[in-house]
C-alpha cells in the first residue's frame, strides 16, 4: 500500500505499519502486524505446536481408556479373555469398514458411487434437522440451502467428495467439544483443517490447484455457517465492546467532509452519487453474511464501486492515493454495524490463502488501515485546528455547509431547507460565543482597572502620609475664677449708684 496519503491530508506513521518482526516489510494489521512472510513462519510454528499437543492429548485418552476397561473386570483371565474378544471385534469391524470403502469405490460399482453419496449426505442434512447431539441446535433455512449446495458440490469429486465428507464431519464434531477454549484456539483448529484438507487433496487425491481452491471455498461455506452462531462476536472476547468504540467515535465524526479527507469524489454528479450509495450498502451488508468468504466479496464489491466513482469525477483511472481516503469517507457515511468484529471474524476463520493473495486480500488489508486511521484521527489528520477540531467533537458547531445558490436543481428543498437551518444556527452559535469571550473581556477589564486605582491610591498614601495631631486645650472661660493662670484683671463688679 502506498504511504502517498499522507500529503493529501492523512498522516500516516510509516514505523507502525512495518512488520513486528523487524524485517523491513510491511506488516498487515489483519496478520498481527506481521508481514505474509513472517506471519507464515509464525503459523506454521504455532500449528506444528498445535499438533505435537493433540498427539500428547490423544495418546494419553487412549491410555486412561485402555486402563479403565482394565480395571472393570474382577479377574485377570476374564480380563484378558473380553480385552481379546474386544481387540477382535475392534479389528473386524475396521477391515469391514475399509472393504466397504473399497468397495464404494471400485471400478464396477462407480457408476453408482454418485447416488450413494448423494444418499449419505442427504441422510446427514435429515439428522441437521432433528437435535444434533454434535451441533445441538435445530437446522436454519440457510443452513440446509447450504448443505444441498454441498452435496451437489460434492457430486464432481468422486474419492475425495467422501473423504471431504468425512473430514468436514469430524473438524464440527471436534469443534462441539472445543466450545470451552478460547476463539484463538479455535481459530487455530479451523486453520489447521483448512491446511490439512488443502494438503490431503493436492498430494493424496492430486487435485489441480484451481479445483483446490473451489473445495476449499465451498468446505469454508459448509462449516462456517454451521459454527457462525458460536464463533462469532462470542461473548468471551471484547469484541463487542470495541463495535461500540468504534460506532461512538464514527458518531463523533460524523462532521468530517470529502474535503477534510481530499477525497476525489464528486457526489452531485448523479453516476457518482448512485456508487457511493452502492458502496456504502455493500459494506453494510457485509454483516449480514455468515462465510468469511461472503464479507469479504462485501467488501470488494464496495472498493470496485469506490473505484469507479473516482474513476468517473476525474475522468480517469483511479489510483491507491485517491482509493484510501474515499475508502475511510465511506466507513465514516455509512458507519457499518458491528464493525470490528466483521474484522476478527474474517481474520479468525477465513481461508489464510484468501487473505494473503488476491485483491480481496488487498482490499481487507485497505479497510483494517481505514479503520485504524479513524480510530487515531485527529487535528493534524484533517488539516485543522485544535480549537476547531475540539468544538466540532463537542458539537459546539459544524463545518459551514454549502451556499443555497450552489445546489443542484434536483435537490429536494427540505435539504436545502435543513442546510440553511444549520447554517443559522451556526452563526448564532458564533456570534453567542462572539458575545461570551467579550463579556469575559469586559470582566477582566473592570478588575485590572479596579487593581490599578486601588495601586494608585496606595502609592499616594504611601508617598504622602497623613500625620494626626493632638487636640489643642479648651480656653477658658473670661469670667472664669481662674483669673492667675489666664493673667487677666479681675472682673467687675456690678455698682449701685443712688439716684
């Protein structure tokens, strides 16, 4: 995948995509961060493992077996006599077994070889409709279109249709018993069976690679839909929590434009608008699906449509730099339903030579990188601000949305009438905040101003302080007896003259 992107306004860290292993390639989030090459090695280390374990495992039931039929008798004659009797009818009712293989198969009874596995496998899908002690649930609709499609699929491959048969019901008895591990370990088991039938038809049956391929499709198709109930989103793993993750943050972006991303896609071109409409309901659709063969024609349908679209805008032929951004617009437009575990499920249970050839390989590895990008978007990603990046998370406000004199005719005015409305309500929601971070302004006005005049005052004070002097004494009165102290002559004294 090229790293172009990243000067159209998507910024990719080139050191995390590189394989874990540290081998210079890059790796494919869908493989573990491990490259086809390295994550190859890495399976078959896993899968040898695997089956050393089950050896150990099965060598040592058939120990404890042995030892506790054993152990049931009370002498040691009658214990050798019905262990004999036991290994007798053991071994006649093998050979009877393989005499009648044989003779299945033989060159007079071929001709019929067809009708009696026809039979068989008709005889299977009526025990799918009763409770299954091995599958314990009652056949769907689905699930028996399925089977007959098998059957008839079967018919083509004389020897190997019986030894696929058999092989297939085995893998879903084993897998009955297997509900307790982990979905990793079982996702080992089905990538285990997928080797070991591949392998069996090419070298003990010499099938032709293209006919390999189509069994293994239709084996995929077969198994899948009777495990999908079990192994998908199960309630051991996180799965389900991450859909929810995902879905909140594709909600939260749901103001991201084309022009955000420099998606080259013009959607008033009506040719345009109807692929990305195909596109968005063909990654929807995808979780309907129950084979991991099926999601993943989902999602190459929608990356041909894609194509197309930008193919039609620019009159040309699109490139990888153009597919991925369009490819994340159209995750974050349409918001598919239980996104993630779509992903594991595929990752989990699809045939690994699917995954690691072809364009739907190409194509899943192009949406599990769409789907990382949307989960580190930031600012820097879309070319905006922090600030801007913020309120429009916040739902503070929106993008400004199209002018009304730029629409189509064949716009439907309830659009346009919608567009206006937001824009008004984004003006508004402008000049409040307009108003907000003035009043702010205001308020720090008064308080610097009323710091300053208190400062002012107090240096004045400070510069000229105020001296408080004592109160000075009364005065006495003139008539007052206290004539020494006051130096004053003595008063008069009134005078009567006799007249």
């Amino acid at each position: 995948m090229s790293l172009k992107s990243e000067r159209r306004g998507i910024h990719v860290d080139q050191s995390e995509l590189l394989c874990k292993k540290g081998c210079g390639y890059y790796g494919n989030p869908a493989w573990q961060g491990f490259c086809s090459k390295c994550w190859r090695e890495e399976y078959h280390k896993a899968r040898q493992k695997q089956i050393q374990e089950d050896w150990e495992l099965a060598e040592r039931l058939q120990r404890e077996e042995e030892e506790a039929f054993a152990s049931s008798h009370s002498t040691q004659g009658a214990q050798s006599l019905t262990f004999s009797k036991f290994e007798e009818k053991k071994t006649n009712e093998k050979t009877r077994k393989v005499t009648t293989v044989k003779k299945f198969f033989s060159a007079s009874s071929r001709t019929g070889a067809k009708k009696v596995l026809a039979g068989k496998l008709r005889a299977e899908i009526q025990e799918a409709k009763a409770p299954s002690p091995s599958i314990n649930r009652q056949a769907s609709i689905e699930t028996d279109r399925v089977s007959k499609e098998f059957i008839e699929f079967l018919k083509t491959y004389n020897k190997p249709g019986q030894d696929i048969y058999k092989q297939c019901k085995m893998f879903l008895e084993a897998m009955h018993h297997k509900r307790e591990l982990s979905i990793e370990e079982q996702s080992e088991c089905a990538q285990d069976f997928y080797q070991n039938v591949a392998e069996k038809l090419q070298t003990r049956w010499k099938v032709s690679p293209e006919r390999v391929e189509k069994a293994m499709d239709q084996i995929e198709k077969y198994i899948m839909t009777r495990l999908y109930k079990y192994v998908f989103c199960p309630e051991t793993t996180d799965d389900e929590k991450k859909d929810l993750v995902v879905q909140k943050r594709i909600r939260a972006l749901h103001w991201v434009t084309p022009q955000m991303l420099c998606v080259p896609v013009n959607e008033e071109i009506p040719e345009v608008s109807d692929m990305v409409v195909k596109a968005i309901t063909d990654i929807i659709e995808m979780d309907s699906k129950r084979v991991p063969r099926d999601k993943l024609a989902c999602i190459t349908k929608c990356s041909k449509h894609i194509f197309n679209a930008i193919k039609i805008t620019k009159n040309e032929p699109a490139s990888a730099d153009d597919f991925l951004p369009t490819l994340i617009y159209i995750v974050l437009k349409g918001n598919p339903p239980r996104l993630q575990s779509n992903i594991q499920y595929i990752t989990r249970f699809c045939n690994p030579s699917r995954l690691m050839t072809g364009e739907d390989g190409y194509y899943f590895t192009n949406l599990c990188c769409a789907v990382a990008f949307i989960e580190k978007l930031d600012a820097q990603s879309l070319n905006l601000s922090q600030e801007d990046f913020d309120r429009y998370m916040s739902g503070q406000t929106s993008p400004k949305k199209q002018e009304s004199e730029n629409w189509s005719p064949d716009v439907c005015l309830g659009v346009k009438q919608m567009y206006k409305n937001l824009d008004l309500l984004s003006q508004l929601n402008e000049r409040q905040e307009r108003i907000v971070s003035e009043a702010k302004k205001l308020e720090r006005d008064l308080i610097d101003w009323t710091d300053g005049i208190t400062k002012e005052v107090q240096d004045i004070v400070d510069k000229y302080p105020l001296e408080i002097k004592p109160k000075n004494q009364a005065l006495a009165a003139i008539d007052s007896e206290n004539v020494e102290n006051d130096k004053l002559p003595p008063p008069l004294q009134p005078q009567v003259y006799a007249g």
